[in-house]
C-alpha cells in the first residue's frame, strides 16, 4: 500500500457526502485514484453502507463498523471494534498506520500542543 507522507495533501480533499449516489461515490473515488496513480489493488477503503459497497468491492483492503449494514459487513475483510461515529475511522487508520510500518515513528515524534513553548 503506498500512504501518502502527509495527511494535509490537497489530493485528499474530496467532497464526501453522506448523501452522495452511488455513481457518485464511484465517479469521484475513480477520480482521485487515477490521481493518485494507483490500482485498485493498492487502496483500502472504509464504509457502512450501500452506496460504499462499489468501492469495498474494488479496494485491496475494505473495512466496515460493526454498526453496518449486513451487505457492507458480508464483503469487509476487516470489521473495527469501534462504532461508526465512534472511532471506527481512528481505528481504520492506526491500522493502516501499523500495517505500513509507520505508526511507532509517528508516535515518537515531538508532540506539541498550543500552550507548550
């Protein structure tokens, strides 16, 4: 899997809205795939319902809440302990993280918040 090294990348910064067809979701993950210059079979995805299934279907690695419909359920490789709306995205991507080899050096970097100096 190839993970972009920053989050902030203009690339990612897709509309997706949970309202969004199908054909959509569909249209615009192709898009940002072809962008990106991967396969298919590079990608992971994450979703908990019908209009995510094109893309679950497609992705090397799919995941679901437990809280998904039982079609999205019946095709995830990988259901998080996490609800959706609760931590399920979180988990998804300390996932990804670990599975690229790259979540201990992101946690042993210098952390920093607002009142620190």
């Amino acid at each position: 899997m190839k993970l972009p090294g920053r989050s902030a990348d203009p690339r990612f910064q897709e509309a997706w809205s949970p309202s969004s067809k199908t054909s959509t979701r569909r249209r615009s993950a192709e898009a940002l795939r072809q962008r990106l210059g991967l396969a298919w079979g590079e990608l992971a995805a994450i979703g908990d319902d019908w209009p995510d299934l094109p893309l679950l279907e497609r992705a090397a690695f799919a995941c679901a809440p437990p809280n998904a419909h039982a079609e999205v359920l019946a095709v995830a490789h990988h259901v998080t302990t996490a609800r959706g709306g609760h931590g399920a995205a979180r988990e998804f991507c300390d996932l990804l993280l670990m599975a690229a080899g790259r979540y201990a050096a992101l946690l042993a970097q210098d952390r920093r918040t607002l009142d620190s100096r």
